[in-house]
C-alpha cells in the first residue's frame, strides 16, 4: 500500500502566485514540485535547521564573482536527486555534460521546450 497524502493550502497575493508560478515554470517546476522538493530537503536536513534557513533566507547581496557557482546543500541535493532519478528511469547522462554550465543547459532546455511548442 502506498503512502498517504495530504493535502497543504496556503493563502499568498495574487502576484506573488502568478510571477512565482511563472519563475517555477521556467525552471522546469510546477508549484506542486517546488513544494515537495523543499519539504524532502527539510526532511533530509531535519537536524540542520540552518540549513534550511540558509535555503529560506533571501540574499541580501550580490555575489561578489558572478560567475562562481554558489555553494548551497540545496542545489547539491538537487543534483543528487536529478541523477538517482534518470538513473532510476534508465536516462543516461552523456558524456561531459556535467561540464555544461547550468545556465546554459536551461536555455538549452527552455529553447528546446518552445521548439515542441511551436512558440
């Protein structure tokens, strides 16, 4: 038997729901999946409560290098997770993409989503 569900409702501004639903809709998320993936790094960071501070907690500058790649346990668990994933569907990974920046591989993904839809 499966595990049960519930359901969570909370109440946010209309704007804040139509920019944050559109921002997880580029980064390939619906609000479902975003919700989900924070509570499974909550979960799995459940004795490091600044951890996830850290990931809740709006940046108050700038990175000083624009180009260094930020360093947050969330992104590392994501990438963990996204590779257990396609390995568990039998996607393989090709060769050097790892190498591939991760804003580049977005604008590729979101360039080859608007190709399928004709946009």
């Amino acid at each position: 038997m499966g595990a049960s569900m519930v359901q969570i409702n909370t109440r946010v501004p209309a704007e804040l729901k139509e920019q944050g639903d559109l921002a997880l809709a580029r980064a390939g998320y619906t609000p479902a999946q975003a919700v989900r993936a924070l509570w499974e790094y909550a979960v799995v960071h459940i004795h490091e409560p600044q951890a996830i501070r850290n990931v809740l907690q709006e940046e108050s500058a700038e990175p000083e290098d624009p180009t260094a790649v930020e360093s947050n346990p969330f992104t590392e668990w994501k990438t963990a997770a996204h590779a257990a994933l396609c390995e568990r569907m039998g996607i393989s990974m090709s060769a050097g993409s790892s190498n591939i920046p991760f804003d580049e591989l977005k604008e590729l993904a979101y360039l080859e989503r608007s190709e399928r839809l004709g946009l």
